[in-house]
C-alpha cells in the first residue's frame, strides 16, 4: 500500500513537471516567431520606401540581416520548429522567409559589399554630383566629363568581375546617371558629316542598278560567245542551207536504167493501142455495128491533128 502511494506521488509530479515545460516552452516559441514576424514586417517596409530610386541593399541590409537572425533562432530550438515548420500544407513561416531572402539574392545585394564596391562607387558618384552641381548648363559636359567617364569606367569594370551581377543599388544608380548626362544635360552629342551621310545613301541606292546592269552585261556576252554571234567563229550550230538540202534529195533519189523506162513506154503504148482496135468493127461482117454516141465538139476542133485529145460524150 504504501509503495502505490509512492507510484502515484511519483506519477503526479512529473505531469507537474511536464505541464510546467510546456508553459514556458509555449511563450519562447512565440517570442520567436513573434520577433520573425516583427523583422519581416519592418523589412517589408524598407524595401517598399526604398523602391524609387533602388536603395534596397543599402538601406535595408541592417533589417535583413537581423531578419535572418530571427529565423536561425526558430529553427534552431527542435520545439519550435517542428510547432511552425512543415506543421500544415501552406508552411507560412518558411515560405514567407523564403520569398524575402529571394528578394535579396534577386537583387545581388551581397555584391554591394564586396572588395568595397559600394564605397568606391559612391565616392566617385558623390564627385561627378558635385561637379555638376558647380557649374552652368553651357559647360558643364566639357567640365564633367572626365569624372563622367571615371564613374563609367569603374561600373564596366565592376561588371565584368561579378560576371554582369552588378548589386542593384548601383545598377539603377548608374542608370539614372547615364540618363542623366544624355538626355537631360544633353552631353552626349554625336556629330554626323553630311557628306559621309550622303556618300553612305549614295552607295546603298546606286550599288544594286550597278550590280545588276554589270551583270545582265556579263550574262550577255556569255551567252553571245558560246554561239559565236559576235566573233569571227564558226557557229557551234551549223545547219546545213536550203539548197544544200535539196541537192541532197536529188543525189539520194534512184536512178533508172533508159532501158526499162523505154520498155516501159512500149507497153504503154501497146496498151492503148489495142484498147482502140477494140472499139473498131469489121465492115464485111453482116451485124450492124452498134452506134456510137456523137460527140459535141467545137468547131475549132482540129480532128486532123493526132495529138488533140477526145471530147467526152454526153449522153442523150
């Protein structure tokens, strides 16, 4: 009985102690997160005062840097970070820092900082501001510019070490100078020569009607050499002429022996010989001769002659 007793006793004051921790972890998480929601806010506020002109990295680096102090304390305590990190789908805490820092590293700001660039921009800048304060419109390019082209000089420079990561401070900063110096002040004027203008306008008109009459021409004689229009050569195409063709077609033409042509010409003649003796009747014979149709003839007809052809009967 007496060693239950004991138990529960025992029991009892470690709930005692375990509700005791419990207090006073809950205030130090949220004195935490109370400080990170502080610093977030007050960096929020410089970067959105701070926009025009960029002063974001200068001005604000105080802020931020305190800011991410704030949040290495809470997720350095194990209690505290497993109460406000990864606890719900949304995870505001982390994401909320994550979107700040990305504000920083997006603007280079820790390239301000670096081998001093910050100050040494800014004396150089001070100077050029200077200057331009001291003297009059009508000469204040030729009076500044030597400080003008010392400030420009160091941004190229600058650039070129971080790899075009130039801190943002100074990218607008340099910007707004540029600006400055060329379009208000008016000093960067570039003198243009007429007659370099003129020659330019001339050459890129005339240059395409030179280039494409030279070479219609060259096409032209190419063409007229390779046929030998216009030279003493022979033409590469020679047709034989009219009369050359015809005697051709003579000389290929067959010759024919005079004797088969005079053959030739008796059998004709004996054709149409016995083709007339046909048509002529035997007067001893007892049978009529049939009549034969007259013929209308021309009196100019000359019958006695041998080689007038017939007339063609008519019929009646």
């Amino acid at each position: 009985m007496k060693g239950y007793f004991v138990f529960v006793g025992f029991f009892l004051t470690l709930g005692c102690r375990f509700n005791l921790l419990l207090a006073v972890e809950t205030p130090h998480c949220e004195k935490l997160v109370g400080d990170l929601g502080n610093g977030q806010s007050k960096f929020i506020y410089c970067a959105t005062t701070k926009s025009v002109p960029v002063n974001l990295c200068i001005g604000c680096d105080l802020l931020y840097q305190e800011l991410s102090k704030d949040y290495q304390n809470l997720i350095a305590d194990v209690n505290c970070s497993k109460r406000y990190l990864n606890s719900d789908r949304i995870n505001i805490v982390a994401t909320t820092e994550g979107i700040l820092t990305s504000l920083w590293q997006k603007a280079n700001c820790d390239n301000c900082f670096r081998n001093e660039y910050w100050s040494k921009y800014d004396n150089k800048s001070l100077e050029l501001q200077k200057c331009l304060e001291t003297y009059k419109s009508d000469v204040v390019c030729s009076a500044c510019k030597p400080y003008y082209l010392g400030l420009n000089e160091f941004y190229l420079k600058m650039e070129a070490n971080v790899s075009g990561k130039v801190c943002f401070d100074l990218q607008d900063n340099m910007n707004r100078t540029r600006l400055n110096w060329s379009k208000t002040l008016n000093c960067c004027q570039r003198e243009v020569k007429l007659t370099n203008f003129l020659i330019a306008v001339g050459v890129v008109v005339l240059l395409p009607i030179f280039t494409f009459y030279i070479t219609a021409i060259v096409v032209t004689k190419r063409r007229e050499a390779n046929h030998g229009l216009l030279n003493d050569q022979e033409p590469l195409l020679d047709a034989p002429s009219t009369s050359t063709l015809i005697t051709a077609a003579l000389l290929s033409t067959p010759t024919v022996d005079p004797a088969v042509v005079s053959g030739q010409t008796e059998k004709i003649a004996n054709v149409l010989s016995g083709a007339s003796g046909a048509h002529q009747f035997d007067s001893s014979s007892d049978e009529e001769p049939p009549s034969r149709p007259k013929l209308l003839v021309s009196p100019e007809s000359d019958y006695s002659n041998d080689d007038e052809p017939l007339g063609k009967p008519k019929r009646a």
